[in-house]
C-alpha cells in the first residue's frame, strides 16, 4: 500500500456529530478530487438539513456544561491539540492538505505549523478573559463587566487554507466557552474532518464541535443561521457570497465575523530595494499558487523601477517549478479546481484581449489537472477587469505610476481592503501611507504579515471584525454590565 492509499485509509469521510463520526442522514455522498491529477481522492458523507439540525441541537445541548467547563481545562485541550497537530499527526496533515487542495507539501507543512498556532495562542488567552469592576462617575453605583460565551456558532470556511482556516475560528470560540459546528468547503472537506479527529483525541467533550461537510452548502447552512439558537456566525470568502450571509444574519441579528474578498496591491517606488521587492513579490504572489484572500493581486511600480524590477520579477517567475505539489522541488501546486482554473484562464484571455502583453507564462501548464502558468502581464489598464477583480491564481498584472497621491486614490477607489504591500525606505512615506491607504493589513519592505498575535482583517467590504491576536476571542465573548449600589466607604 502506497504512503497517499496508508494515509486515506485513516482519514474518516462521515459527518462528526456528538463525538462520533457517523454516515448523513441520507446516506448521500459526495467525490472530493486530487487537483493535481483531477481524479478522485475518495468520497465524503453529505450532510442534509436535518444533519444540520440534528448537530445544532447536539451544540445547543453541551453548550452550558462547555461554557462552565474551567478555562485552564478548556486551555489544556487546545495545547493537546497543538501537540497532536505539530507532532504525532504533522506529516499526515500537510500531505492531505497537498491532496486535496494541491499546495506543495513544504507549504502545505508550513499551514500546519501557522493553523496549529491558533490553538496554541488561544490555549493561553483562555485563562486571560477578565471583566472589569469600578464605580460610575456619580459614585451611587458600581459596575460589575462579566464577559462570557457568545453561544453556540458556525464557522463556514474555504477551501484555501482548510487547517488554518478551522482553527482560527475554533481556537478562539472554545477558548471563550462555546461550542460551534463547522461547515467545510465541499473542495477540501477531509483536512476538517481530521481536525475533528485530532480535536476529539485531545479530550474536547462531545457535542462542542460538529462537523458537516455536504455538496450543498446553502441548503445546510440556511436553517441553522435561521434558527435563533444559533448566536454566532464567523465565515471566510468571497464578498459576494459573504452579503449573502448577512441578509440572511440580519433576521435574528446575529453576531457576525466576515473575513471576506481582497484585491492586495503591492506597490514598488523608486527608492525600493529592487531585488528584495522581487523576491517578496514572488513570495507573496505564489504562496498557496496566488490562492490566497491576501496575496498580491495587481502590481503598481514606479516609472524609474517599472523596468527593472518587470524584468527580474518575470525572470523570477519563469523559473518557479510547477508540478504535483507532493513531489520535491514543486514551487507551484494545480489550482484547486477546473472552475477556478476556467476562471483564471478567463481573467488572462480577456486582459489579452484588452491590450495587456504576457510577459511570462498566459496559459495552461499540462494536459492533466488543473495547473495554470505563473503569469506576468505588462501593458494592463489601471481599470482592465484583471485589476478591479480578485484573481486567485498566479497571475501578476505590472502597471506603472509616478504619482503617489493619484496612485492612493486609485487604489482607494477599490470596495475592499484587506492587504497590501509597499517597497520603500522612505519613512515619512511609510507612516503617511499607513494612515492614507484604506487597507486593513499593510507589508512594508515585507512578504509575510499574517501572524496569530496580529490582527487579521480588512477595511470595507473585505469584512468585519478580526481573527488572531487579542482581538480574536473578543469575537466570542459577550458584554454584561452589572450595576448595584455602592457600598458606603464612610
């Protein structure tokens, strides 16, 4: 037996509801597919309404033991899990990830590593979660401030990061002494089921977590967001799907967390580091195969740097191997489906189409699976659809500027902003951009920005709220004020 046939083997494919994994009511099943190869991996239960129903009153049922559980006993789950995440089931996890999603193994094991922090992090901010206690300024009253559980959630998470994704929600929801049910995307369904699996060998109780992967996701998540007992909802994706939840929120005025749709600048002036700009754009381009909410999408350089950094940038990308992401040396995975593959392709066609010029790449890598080209592209209009839309793919747009005002403006001008990225060593320059771009997240000569101890969001229409950092647990906790009369300190 082949190490992937060993490993598929281990990896439960039935909904987990109430500790145990179990068959969907209808005995339905759905085929999750190997990017890499477009066939299929294995099959995974499809949750029906009624699944959806049945874990939220399994949820609902464990909520108040969960919330008075202590939360130095809540803190030693989540530490197991870590343990278990980084050691006993680390090559496991990356491998999965890698068949399922298709990022290379060596990132796939860097997810692990970041995914597992959360519950690490949040492992710890489960003993800090304090109140306040003070007299109001007419002194008759004293204020008591209780923060406790929000209630029961659902977290409804893509397919791009399908560990960390989990855990950034979970850490901080079981840290403050809720229970949740987790909704996976149907494209990477199997990375959340052995998450429950790692969650429950850990010791959390049964009942606290839920899995429901299903072909449908609407028909699942509708009612349960609908039901009043549900308090919390916290999703990852598109801004579009992401309007949709909150009309939907909005009947019961539910508490909501929405890391939704980026479009990341990353911008080069002409005082930048030219090769170290390089190196983090194609960092921070291909990571996870430009797959990514906060990955560059649309490159801004200087006309006195336009030439030499499109020109190393290009030189960069032409040399990134692309392969199956479980074999050595691979830097660029498959997409994670034909529909995304489709829809890159699309984005290049009509950028051509519109006068933009390959510089590098443009097509389809291969005959089997669903590998696309890395992709510069020079001569692109500031307003081309490539540059207003998310691309999700590893495909960089180079437009040139002079202006850094005009060019604020134009980027301002986007409905989101949740990253971005600018090359400078001009101080004043950095501060006065961190107060003018209209971005949740900036990298300053930096690729890399996403930390568990920092806080991730964006502006506007990328979402609400942030994930990591002290904030994260906030997003589950409530607010009870409590006044009774002063005591007499005469």
């Amino acid at each position: 037996m082949s190490t992937i046939d060993k490993l598929l083997s281990t990896i439960p494919t039935d909904l987990f509801i109430d500790g145990e994994f179990r068959p969907s009511s209808s005995g339905e099943r759905f085929e999750v597919l190997n990017p890499a190869t477009g066939e299929v991996l294995t099959t995974v239960a499809s949750a029906t309404p009624e699944d959806g129903a049945h874990a939220l009153d399994i949820a609902v049922a464990a909520q108040e033991t969960w919330a008075a559980t202590p939360p130095r006993t809540r803190s030693d789950i989540l530490c197991r899990a870590f343990e278990l995440a980084t050691t006993t089931y680390r090559k496991d996890l990356a491998l999965l990830m890698t068949l399922e999603m298709g990022k290379p193994l060596d990132q796939a094991d860097g997810e692990v590593t970041y995914g597992a922090s959360f519950l690490r992090w949040f492992a710890e901010e489960a003993t800090r979660i304090r109140g306040d206690y003070f007299r109001i300024p007419e002194g008759h009253l004293q204020a008591i401030v209780v923060r406790r559980p929000i209630g029961p959630c659902l977290f409804i998470t893509p397919w791009n990061f399908p560990l960390a994704m989990a855990t950034r929600k979970a850490g901080p929801a079981f840290a403050a002494g809720n229970v949740a049910i987790l909704k996976p995307s149907k494209e990477t369904p199997l990375t959340s089921l052995f998450f429950a699996k790692i969650m429950h060998e850990a010791g959390l109780p049964a009942g606290v977590l839920s899995v429901i992967p299903s072909a449908e996701s609407r028909t699942i998540t509708g009612p349960i967001i609908a039901d009043p007992r549900l308090r919390k909802l916290s999703f990852t994706g598109s801004t579009a799907v992401g309007k949709a939840l909150l009309k939907e929120a909005a009947e019961n005025v539910l508490r909501t967390s929405m890391e939704l749709g980026g479009n990341a600048p990353f911008i080069v002036f002409e005082d930048a580091d030219i090769d170290r700009a390089v190196t983090a754009a194609v960092a921070t381009k291909m990571r996870n195969m430009g797959e990514a909410c906060n990955a560059a999408d649309h490159f801004f350089v200087h006309d006195a740097a336009y030439d030499e950094f499109t020109s190393k940038f290009a030189d960069a990308l032409s040399s990134q191997t692309v392969g199956d992401g479980t074999q050595e040396g691979v830097d660029v995975g498959p997409l994670v489906s034909q529909q995304q593959l489709t829809d890159v392709s699309g984005l290049v066609e009509r950028a051509v189409e519109g006068g933009a010029s390959i510089r590098v790449g443009g097509k389809r890598h291969g005959d089997r699976g669903f590998f696309f080209e890395p992709t510069v592209l020079t001569d692109v209009a500031v307003d081309a659809e490539i540059m207003t839309e998310e691309i999700f793919g590893p495909v960089a747009p180079v437009v040139r500027f002079t202006d850094e005002k005009e060019l604020v403006s134009i980027i301002n001008a986007d409905s989101v902003g949740l990253a971005g990225y600018f090359h400078t060593n001009d101080l004043p320059r950095i501060l006065r951009l961190a107060e003018k771009l209209e971005i949740g997240m900036l990298g300053v000569n930096s690729a890399t920005i996403s930390n568990t101890a920092a806080p991730f969001g964006g502006l506007k229409q990328s979402g609400l709220g942030r994930e990591g950092g002290k904030e994260g647990i906030e997003e589950y906790l409530e607010t009870v004020y409590v006044g009774m009369p002063a005591p007499d300190l005469s």
